[in-house]
C-alpha cells in the first residue's frame, strides 16, 4: 500500500486523505466548531466545498452525486442537531445503498459532563443518531488515525453492498496541534462480488430457454455494477418482457412494461421470474408476493443477501455480481435463434399493450385552460433530451409518471433516476449533485411543488455555485398523492369534494427562485411547453447556469375535488 508521511494538523490531514483518495467534493453544512477544517479545505485548490443551507439539501447533494457515477459522495455536517437534520435525507440514502461518507465532528459527552450544546447526552454516543441508517459507523479519538479512518470509510461505503458510512471525529483534535500520521496514495480499489459458478448460469439459460412466460425483475443492482447494456441484451436475446427500477433496462425500452412494481406486470402471468439486483419489498401484505406465489420457477440473481432473502418460494439463489452474472449467460448462449423468435415478439406486444393502457389513461385527462397536462409534459421534456444528445432526469415528483412516455420503439438516451426511500425533500439537492457527477450530461431535476417547498433553499447552491441545472417544477398545486390517499380513504373529503390540509396555494415558485438568484419562468400553455423546456436547457447548457420552469399541471385533487379553505387563526377572533 503506497502510503506517504505527513506531519500537520489534523484538519490539514483529513483534507489531505480525501484528496489522496480522489475526492473532488464536500458537500456541507458549516458548523462553528469545525472552523479549521473548513478552513483547510476551502484553501486549496483541488477539491471544493459545495455549501447547502440545510443539512437535508447537503445529503440529497451526496446522494444524488453518487447516483450519476457511483462515486462515493463525501458529506460533513455538524454533530448531534446538523446530525439529526440530516436524516430525512438519509433515509432516502439508507434505502437506496447510496455510498454516501458522512462525516461528522462530536463533542464529549461524558468526561466533565453528561450534556454538551448541541451535543448528545452520555446515553446516546456520537454516533447513536445515524445507527438505523449507516451500514457502519467509528468514532475517531486518536489524531494519527485520521487518514487511515477516511479512507477506510470510503471503502467500505463502496464494498458491496454498497451503502452509507458515518465517521464521527471529536472536535478536540480539530487544534493547530501538529500530528505526524500516513497518508494512503491511489485510487480506491474495485471491490466487486464473485462470479457465478457455470452450472448456476446454465441452470438460469435452461430455465429461460423452458419457460413460456417469462418476466424480468429489474432492480438497482443493474446499474450499480454497470450491468445496463448486458442485462437489456439478456431480454432482448431471450424475449423477456421488464418490470422493475427505471434504469437498468430502461424505462423507454420496448421490452419494459413500464411498471416499477411487480404486480405491475398486468395480464402476463410470469411462469419464470428472473429477479436481477432486485431488493423486493412493498406494503406489507400477502399482495406484495401474489405474483411470486402464481409462478412455477423463481430465479434471482444479486450481489447482496438482501437480493436474496425477501423473495419467497426461490428455485436457485446466485450470490455473485450482477454484470458478470450477466456477461457469462451471454457468453454461454447462443446469439438470438429462431427457436425464439415468437416469444420476442410476444415479449414486445405484451410491453406494448401494458404501456398503451397506461398511455390511454394519461392522456383521457380532459385539457384545461392554463394547464399542461401531465403526460405532455413528460412526452415534451424527453423529446427536448433526445434532440440535444439524452440527458440524465433526477425525479422527485408523483405527478407526472415516465411510464407513460411515447413507445417510440427505442430506448433512447436519456436516464432517469429517483429517490429510493420516499422522503420529501432529496429531488433539488440531488439534482445538483447529479450535475457536479455527471458534468458532461445535461441534467434535469423534475421536482413536485411539493417537494420544492420543503427544500427551495437548493435553489441558492445552485445559484451560488453557479451549477447549470435545469428544475423543471411540477405543479399541481397540492400534496396530489396525499389528496388521492384521502379519496380513496372514502370518508368526508370524498363525499363532499372538500379537500384540506393537501392544497398548497398561494405560493410562487418563481418569485421564490428568483429570491435565491435563479431566473425563472412560469409555463400554463400546452400548445408552448416544447419551447419553454428547450428555452431552459438552452439557458442551462449555452449560459452555464440554473434555471426553474414552473409548469401548472391540474391540481393534484381527486377527481371533482376542491380546495377548501383552511383553518384561519382570525375566524376565531372574528
């Protein structure tokens, strides 16, 4: 291990080792006891602090960096109160397996007393906040240490299953003291699972060339071990139709049925699943597993347990990596045969006529004056991608779906990528992230008003920074999945039409862009969306800097609906 010896203090040693380690960037919440690491590390030149206002924006920044190049995000915010405000993000970082290295500086908890400002108390160590969510966790003491614990940390972050590490530092060592400790050189090493053994990916060969019914499960195993092209190849040469994550085997391809969900493989009665890189969960019911318990063979393949163990009824269980899985099944079968050729046909009707129907009732949404409905916006923004080169589309919205997007018949090149774990707030900080990981590509954060409100101040990162994303807003004006969970709780708001507590009115979401330094504009015209979404990338990708459409979709209410007026606190004086 190639190591050098430095003698400094210890801000200037752990900036040191994220630098030897290749980290371009800190995404960061400043905390006051910490003022020599930021000052070390806004000192140089070679790696860049990108500063959020709230520890929630840093997190999703982190996340959504490592979702557009699986390089380890690198976060720091304050300890126990910056800790604790981070989580709502970090859960969408915990269930995605996002390498994400959060770091943290902690106080003593104990030696003269049981409660530091800001701080835990001695019954919760520095660490005990982000435990649920982190797949390991050290809490460094000694100095000389530093650099050995950072670099430990971002590799165990990308040792599968990848995931998210916390290293908490107390703030005593953060002095001018000077140290002598050993930085490690070179990049982080490969660390990948096994290959699969032949008679397993015989076994898999055999069973797809046997079934009449086959179903690929795609999950985000795919794309972490860059297994996009040769898994797509599998269901082609196969004949397999794709429900699953929206990369991977992408959701424009004409194999996938547009679903992310298994149950969302509508009529095709799978006699075959084939699980790859899939974490299956759901709501908790016996529905979650319906489709596995129809089918007669159960196949999964995944480089962690957890693509394994909630997956009832298994014939055969591979442990090993997805892309060699899929390189080696290639390998060992023939080139597409026309002993297949009517099941690849069948594969593509049958992911044709999923799509259609859900494309049918996109559109059956009567227009409205002042409107963009949902599915010209979806059809506008992915055709404005595909004419400029494909671009990459962090989501974080529920009203406008991509499985309603136009079956062109190819798979095109944008990529769309989301939040795993549900929590409001990730789509703006990620989107930036995304940019700062994916520097090349155009990048666009689609984003409900919903989410932008718990998260606007990502808006100032990106002007401040001068990160040239394009936030696309979807706005319908309310909570719309809150609003249709209400509908169908078949109660009050139901039958008199009278929605509360999902509108959200009154506000403005360029007025609130342009207060963070984002220039903005609204869209409510179907007939001239193409050319407000072509107006923004050329803003982001000519001028290099954000830029916010606000796109009014119909409110987000269930079908005759209406907003009620809240509670009014001068009701009661009146």
């Amino acid at each position: 291990m190639p190591t050098r010896q430095m003698t400094a203090n210890a801000s200037h040693l752990m900036v040191e080792q994220l630098v030897a380690s290749g980290v371009k960037y800190v995404f960061n919440n400043s905390g006051s006891r910490e003022a020599l690491f930021f000052n070390e590390l806004h000192s140089r030149s070679d790696i860049h602090g990108i500063l959020g206002l709230h520890e929630g924006t840093v997190t999703a920044m982190a996340g959504g960096y490592t979702q557009a190049n699986l390089v380890p995000g690198v976060m720091v915010v304050h300890l126990g109160a910056g800790l604790a405000q981070c989580m709502g993000q970090l859960i969408n970082v915990w269930t995605g397996s996002l390498p994400v290295v959060v770091i943290t500086f902690a106080g003593d908890t104990g030696s003269f007393a049981d409660r530091i400002s800001l701080d835990l108390t001695h019954n919760a160590g520095p660490t005990a906040i982000s435990a649920p969510m982190t797949k390991a966790s050290w809490t460094v003491i000694e100095p000389e240490g530093l650099p050995a614990a950072i670099e430990r940390a971002l590799r165990v972050a990308m040792t599968p299953p990848v995931g998210p590490v916390h290293l908490a530092v107390y703030d005593r060592l953060l002095g001018p003291e000077q140290y002598t400790a050993n930085i490690i050189e070179g990049d982080l090493p490969e660390i990948r699972t096994g290959y699969p053994s032949d008679s397993d990916v015989e076994k898999i060969a055999q069973a797809l060339r046997d079934a009449k019914r086959p179903l690929l499960y795609t999950g985000d195993g795919i794309w972490k071990s860059g297994a996009d092209a040769e898994v797509t190849a599998l269901a082609e040469r196969f004949g397999i139709p794709v429900v699953g994550e929206l990369r991977g085997v992408s959701i424009k391809h004409p194999l996938h049925c547009g679903g992310r969900r298994l149950e969302q493989a509508g009529d095709i009665d799978p006699d075959l699943i084939l699980c790859f890189g899939v974490r299956h969960n759901g709501a908790g019911t016996a529905d979650d597993y319906s489709a596995f318990f129809n089918a007669e063979r159960i196949i999964a393949v995944g480089s962690d347990v957890e693509n394994l163990q909630n997956i009832p009824g298994l014939d055969l269980a591979v442990l090993a990596d997805e892309k060699r899985t899929a390189q080696r099944l290639l390998e060992l079968t023939d080139s597409p045969s026309d002993d297949l050729a009517d099941r690849r046909a069948w594969a593509r009707e049958e992911a044709a006529s999923l799509r259609a129907r859900r494309r049918d009732a996109a559109r059956s949404i009567p227009q409205q004056q002042g409107k963009v409905r949902p599915y010209v916006l979806a059809d506008a923004l992915d055709k404005a991608l595909e004419r400029i080169g494909g671009g990459l589309v962090t989501i974080e919205q529920f009203a406008v779906a991509q499985d309603i997007l136009e079956n062109t018949g190819d798979a095109g090149n944008n990529e769309y990528i989301r939040p795993a774990g549900g929590s409001e707030g990730y789509g703006m900080g990620a989107a930036i992230g995304a940019k700062l990981g994916a520097p090349g590509k155009p990048v666009v954060g689609l984003v409900g008003d919903g989410s932008l409100y718990y998260s606007g101040s990502a808006l100032w990162t990106a002007a401040s920074h001068n990160i040239p994303v394009l936030y696309v807003i979807s706005n319908n004006g309310a909570y719309g999945i809150v609003a249709g969970a209400f509908g169908g709780a078949d109660a009050d708001m139901k039958r008199t039409g009278d929605y509360r507590g999902v509108v959200l009115d009154n506000i403005d979401p360029v007025k609130l862009s342009e207060s963070f330094g984002v220039e903005a504009m609204d869209a409510t015209d179907e007939s001239s969306i193409a050319r407000a979404i072509e107006h923004g990338l050329k803003m982001v990708e000519d001028e290099k800097r954000p830029f916010l459409l606000n796109v009014h979709l119909p409110i987000g209410l269930p079908e005759g609906g209406r907003p009620k007026a809240p509670y009014s606190f001068s009701d009661d004086l009146s």
